[in-house]
C-alpha cells in the first residue's frame, strides 16, 4: 500500500514535508518514489478525497484509513511514528 500525500505545488510547508520524507523513509526501509503517491488538491477529485477523509490541511498524509495532517505532520518524531505503526498495520 502507498502512502498518499495530499499536497501542492504552491504549499510551501509540502515541499519542507517532502524532503523530510525523503530522509525519514529509507530509515524506514523505504524509498519515497515507490512508497508516496503525491495528489495535487487541485485536482477536483483530489480535493474531494481530502474532504472525505476530514482534513482540511495540506499537507496531509493518509496511510489505509489513519490521517496526520496539521502542525504535527511537520514533527519528525511524530511523522515517523505514524508511518511506521500505520505501514505495519497495512502490510501485515
């Protein structure tokens, strides 16, 4: 399962948010262009699926049915964290 980051290309706290990503992933045993599947809240569709799921930030990462989303997702304890519980209760 990817995990799905709701962003754009205008956001500046996204872009901080990627390259920390990029850095907290392969400790993870993970590499962000095979693991992040970016969706650009442009889009109608996307920013429909942000709604759905009660986040009203972005960035916002969405991992199966956990969100983090607001100032927290910008925390690299807490970023970590909830990847690595949440990608081990998706992958078995």
């Amino acid at each position: 399962m990817k995990i799905k980051l709701f962003t754009h290309r205008d956001c500046v706290k996204c872009r901080g948010l990627k390259k920390l990503l990029q850095s907290i992933l392969p400790e993870l045993g993970l590499q962000y262009e095979t693991a992040i599947t970016e969706l650009d809240v442009e889009d109608s569709d996307t920013l429909a699926d942000l709604m759905m799921l009660d986040a009203e930030f972005i960035p916002t990462i969405n991992i199966g049915d956990a969100v983090l989303t607001g100032e927290r997702i910008m925390n690299e304890g807490v970023l970590r964290d909830f990847i690595r519980a949440h990608m081990k209760k998706v992958t078995g």
